[in-house]
C-alpha cells in the first residue's frame, strides 16, 4: 500500500507578466486567498532571493535572448514527503528543491524562491525558474530564456518519450518524467525511504486550490453525516421550514431538505457554498478590522521596541563603562599591590644599604683604629731607628777605635813576634821551633813532644795581658754589630709593612668614598620612587571610590527599576501574581507568571518588553529615566487611526500630564488593559 505521506510530488506552471505579479502578490501576502489560508499569522515565508519577484526575473534575464511568447517563466511547486521530513527542517527543504530544480534546469536556472510558514502546508516549496541556455544557430550564438527545452530533454533521458520521434515531448511525459527524477533525487541524494505517486489515469490538469480540497471535504462530511442519520432511521416532515439563529440552524434546516430526498444535494451544497462566501467576506472584513488594530499594535510595539533598542544602547555603554571602571579597579588593585610590592622592596633595599653603611662604618672605624696603631708604631719606630741610630753611630765610632787599637796591637804584636824570633834565634840558632801568637795564646811551631821541648813551652806560657784585653774588645764590638744588623733588619721589615697598611687604607678610603656616593645617589632614586608611589595610590584609592559611589547608585537605580516594573506587571494584569526582581549581577527573576489563555494577547503585545529586560537591567544609571520615556508615545499616536483602543490611550496619555509619574504610569496601563480588553 502506497501512502501520501510516504510520497513526494512536483509540478510546474508556466508564468506570463502578469501571471508573475500576481504570484508576487500573494508571496507578499497581499491579496484575499492568502490570507484566508493563512492559520499561523505573522510567520514569515521562508526565502534567500527576496519576495520581488518583477524585479528578480528582470535582473535574471538581463543581456539574455527572451522570446515574443505569452511564457516568461515556470513556477514550480515541490513537495516533501510530510512523514519523512519534519516540518522544521525549513533550511533543508529549500536547499534540497533548489538542488533539484539546479539538477533539471542547470546551475543558472532560479531567480526566486519561497516556503510559506503561515499555511496549513508546511512542506511545500516554491520556485521561480527562467533556464538559460547557449542557442547556437549557423551564424550565432547567445544566451537564451526556454521554459521547454529542459524538460523535453528530461523527458526523452527518463525514457518517457522516444528520441527518435519526430514530436516534441507532450507534458504528460514531461511531468512523468519530472515526477521520476524528484523520486530519485528524494531516494538517491536525501537518502530518504520515500515510495513513487500513483500514475494519474486521467488527461488533462487535476490540480485544486485549497478552496476546492476544502468544499470537497466538506462534501464527504455531508455525506457521511446524511449517511449516519439515514442509517439511524432519523427523518423530518416537509413542512417544517423553521430557521433557528446562526449559521449552524440554517445547515440543520437545509439538511433536513437534503434528507427528505437525495436529489437536493447539488443545491445544499450550493446554498453551502454559497454560505461559506458570504462568511468569507465577513471574515475578511474582521481580518481588514484586526489588521489595522493589529497595525495600531504593530506601530506601537515598534516605537517601543525602538526606545528598547535606545535602552539596549545606553545599558551597552553602561556595561562597558562598568567593564572599564572594574578594569581601572583591578588595574588600581594590581598597582597598589605593585607599589606594596616595590615599597618592601625598597625598604628591603634601605636595610641592606644601612646594614652595609654600618658594616662600613665598623670597616672604617677598625681602619681608623689601625691607623692609630700604625701611627703609633711609626712612632715607636721612629724612636727605634733613632736609638738604632745614635747605637750605630756609637758602634761605629768604638769600630774605629777599635781598628786604631787593633791597628796598634797588630804592629805590637809584630814586634812582639820579631822580638820572640830574636830571642829564640839568640837561645838556640839551631833550634826549629818558632813561637806563633794565635788567639788568645801563643803556639810553638816544629816542637817535638820531647822533654826538652815541654821545658821551652812552660817558659812561654804566660800571654801578655794587652793579648786578652784586645781579644776581648774585639768579641764585644762583633756582638754589637750583630745587634745592629739584626735592628735595622727589623727596622726595615716595619717600614715595609707600615707602606702597605698605608696602601690599603687608601684604597678602603677611596672605596668607602665610591660606596657612599652610590648610597646617596639611590636614597634621591628611593626618595623620588617613593613619592610616585604615593600618588599613585591616592589615584587608586580615588578611583575606587568613585567605583564604590557608582556601585551604590546602581544599587539605588536597581529598586527604583524592580518598583515600577512591578508596576508595568499590575497595570497589565492586577489580578496577577506577577513579581519582578533585578538581582546585583544584573540578571532577571521573575514570580507568579501564568500561562492562561485569556491573558496571551497581552502577553504578545508585551513580549517585546520582556524580551528587553535582560539588556535593560544591566542599565542601572539611566534605568530610571528610559523607563519614565518609554511611554511617552504622543508623537507616535498622532499617526495610529482613531480606534476605541487608541481612543483610550490617547485619553490615560492626556490625564497623565496632570498626575504625578508614578500614579500616571498606573492609570496609563490600565487604560490600556481596559482597551485592550474590549479589542478582545
């Protein structure tokens, strides 16, 4: 078994101009079919060229050949299968019937394209096609317009015409042929379990407008209702010719008529017809009724939407002025924490700097106190050398006499020594002994060890006191210039040690001078330092208070906004329980909203306002004041018609001058409940 929903179908339609306008027309919804079909008012049709459609085929074929025929283009009417798509894939059932209709009449085929969201359909998509292709003749070629020349091909590819006939493809074929391909691209491309139409039985076109479906159904209802009350044995007497009140009394008395025998059906259906037009004027009448209320709505939601959108501005720049001063706040914050910072640095540095200047004032005092001592040691030095010198000179002086003295016992000694040799040549010529005056005594020279020998040695014992003596003189003078060698050694070993503690007091001197320049130069660097630190945390600690002030005035902003919101909240609906609440991050609770049905006309008016309130409770300066001129609409209903609505507000704006602001926002917004309650 075959099910519609299970099956797509596509047809198509050739256009003239006029034919085009008229399309045009109804896709802007401005003429009566459309709005009587119409049962989501206010969706709008779903496009990616625009609704111009004139204006879209004059762009299109511009520079192309356009023959002199009535057709100028093929509107063309595809249909998804309800059960496999959704209805919300809109996005996808225009992309997907463009990709079609691109498949068939190439890349350069469509200039328009629609899907209607208000009607009872929602799987339907139309497309305006004017194909372009190269006409090649003998002596041209050039782009040219054919509403044929594509289907015709298509028709003889999907074997439903045969390419040696000497006819063009009949639109019967094309159609099939058309069909065919939608069924492939639905299998094929989308992947869809999708299932062919029936083949159509019949010549000739048997498409029907919504009217026509619509009668038709209501036929089959006649039918089945005449049929239940034929079966329960239900008649009524011929004479009976009264009309209750009201549409559903005059079916009832018409079918009655109809039951009595069956060749009244053509004229209760007719009567039937002729009912439902004559409900469709009315109708048309109350929607033109509504329309311009819906317009005075229209206007007003806009002029509202338009302060809104002033709101949205200020409560923008006040998110930024904001974003800036907890930037300046954190800025301030992360300097102050940096100026802490660099100040116990700083102090850090100026411990070490007066640790070092007393470490250099130890240095220089113990410097000092060696200098001292070495002053007093060249002191002591200098009386040293002095008593060293006054000793040379001394010794220096008992050198020489002792020289003249050695001099004297040397020529003693010589003579002594001539007189010994005289004396011992005189005793015994012969004799090979020789005195010898050594040391401190007197040695013979070629003595035998013999008796005789000893006697002569015991005779030349005793030395000459002047002998000792001078020996003795001359043991003194040596220990004393030993003394004084070893004194002047030590002289100059403290000279030298005297030269380098002077050296290095010089240098420590000179290095304590570079040290304590330095240490002067960075206490004016600290100085300077410190003193931009502390202008830069009283411009921090200004700055945050001028944060903590703006903090507290959006606080107060914040309740003076919840207020006359709940305000907004009881002039439209006092019987609500509807409360507002703006919290400190700028976020939005609401109590007591209830979803009745008699209040969605209100609700719908105001959604723009609740739409807003998220953006406009960030704007807590100018909350106050934006809320106070969002109902200052006199400018804006000098252009609205003069309604019992407008009649109404128009009256609350005029005795809301003479009020104060707040009893006149009440009074306002009950006028405009109490008009608004007799528009429904």
């Amino acid at each position: 078994m075959i099910y519609v929903s299970e099956a797509g179908a596509v047809r198509t339609m050739k256009l003239s101009m006029a034919e085009l306008g008229q399309a045009e027309t109804h896709g802007k919804r401005q003429d009566p079919s459309s709005q009587r079909r119409a049962i989501h008012p206010g969706r709008q049709p779903k496009t990616s060229t625009g609704l111009n459609l004139r204006s879209l085929y004059n762009a299109h074929i511009r520079g192309a050949f356009v023959g002199k025929t009535g057709t100028k283009a093929i509107h063309m009417i595809v249909q998804f299968p309800k059960a496999l798509v959704p209805a919300e894939n809109d996005d996808e059932m225009l992309r997907e019937a463009r990709a079609f209709a691109c498949s068939v009449f190439g890349e350069d085929a469509i200039f328009a394209d629609r899907l209607d969201r208000d009607e009872k359909s929602q799987h339907v998509v139309d497309l305006f096609i004017a194909p372009r292709y190269q006409k090649v003749t003998k002596h041209t070629c050039k782009t040219a317009i054919s509403t044929s020349k594509h289907l015709q091909e298509l028709a003889v590819a999907k074997g439903h015409w045969r390419p040696d006939s000497k006819s063009t493809a009949s639109l019967r074929a094309q159609g099939q042929a058309l069909q065919t391909a939608w069924h492939h691209h639905l299998t094929e491309v989308m992947g869809l379990p999708a299932v062919r139409g029936k083949k159509k039985m019949t010549f000739g076109s048997d498409w029907k407008t919504p009217e026509q479906l619509a009668l038709e159904e209501a036929h089959r209802d006649i039918g089945k209702v005449a049929e239940i009350y034929r079966r329960n044995g239900f008649e009524f007497a011929e004479d009976d010719r009264t009309k209750p009140v009201g549409v559903k009394a005059e079916f009832e008395n018409e079918f009655r008529r109809l039951s009595m025998s069956g060749d009244h059906l053509f004229e209760v259906v007719r009567a039937f017809a002729i009912r439902n037009a004559e409900l469709a004027k009315e109708n048309e009448k109350k929607l033109r009724r509504a329309q311009s209320l819906e317009d005075a709505a229209q206007l007003l939601k806009r002029n509202f939407d338009l302060k809104v959108k002033e709101v949205e501005q200020q409560s923008a720049q006040l998110r930024e002025r904001i974003v800036e001063l907890n930037a300046s706040l954190q800025e301030t914050v992360k300097i102050r924490r940096e100026a802490e910072a660099r100040l116990l640095l700083v102090a850090d540095r100026e411990n070490a700097a007066r640790d070092k200047h007393a470490d250099l004032d130890g240095r220089e005092i113990r410097v000092f106190a060696r200098e001292v001592n070495l002053e007093e040691s060249e002191r002591k030095l200098k009386c040293d050398r002095e008593v060293v010198t006054s000793t040379l000179t001394d010794a220096f002086n008992i050198r020489d006499a002792v020289l003249e003295r050695e001099k004297e016992v040397k020529k003693k000694a010589d003579l002594q020594q001539a007189r010994f040799d005289l004396v011992a040549e005189a005793i015994d010529p012969h004799s090979k002994v020789r005195m010898v005056i050594v040391g401190d005594g007197i040695a013979f020279e070629g003595a035998s060890q013999e008796q005789e020998n000893l006697a002569r040695w015991k005779e030349w014992t005793p030395v000459p006191p002047g002998v000792y003596a001078m020996a003795r003189q001359v043991s003194v003078m040596r220990e004393a210039m030993r003394e004084l060698d070893s004194r002047e050694e030590q002289l100059r070993n403290d000279s030298q040690l005297l030269s380098n503690n002077q050296h290095q007091y010089a240098d420590s001197k000179a290095a304590l001078e570079a040290r304590n320049i330095e240490l002067a130069k960075r206490e004016t660097e600290v100085r300077e330092e410190s003193q931009h630190l502390r202008k830069m945390i009283a411009q921090a600690e200004l700055r945050e208070g001028e944060a903590i002030s703006s903090i507290q005035k959006s606080n107060d902003f914040i309740r003076v906004a919840t207020a006359q919101f709940n305000l907004v909240a009881k002039a439209l609906d006092p019987e609500s329980n509807l409360t507002l609440h703006l919290t400190e991050n700028g976020s939005i609770n609401f109590d007591g909203i209830k979803d009745e049905r008699e209040r969605q006309t209100i609700r719908s008016n105001w959604s723009s306002l609740f739409k807003g309130l998220q953006s406009i409770a960030a704007n807590f300066q100018t909350l106050n004041r934006a809320v106070a001129r969002a109902i200052s609409f006199e400018e804006a209903w000098k252009d609205i018609p003069d309604t019992e609505q407008s009649a109404a507000v128009k009256k609350a704006l005029k005795a809301r001058q003479e009020m104060s602001e707040e009893d006149s926002w009440a009074q306002t917004m009950a006028y405009y409940q109490k008009g608004m309650g007799r528009s429904r």
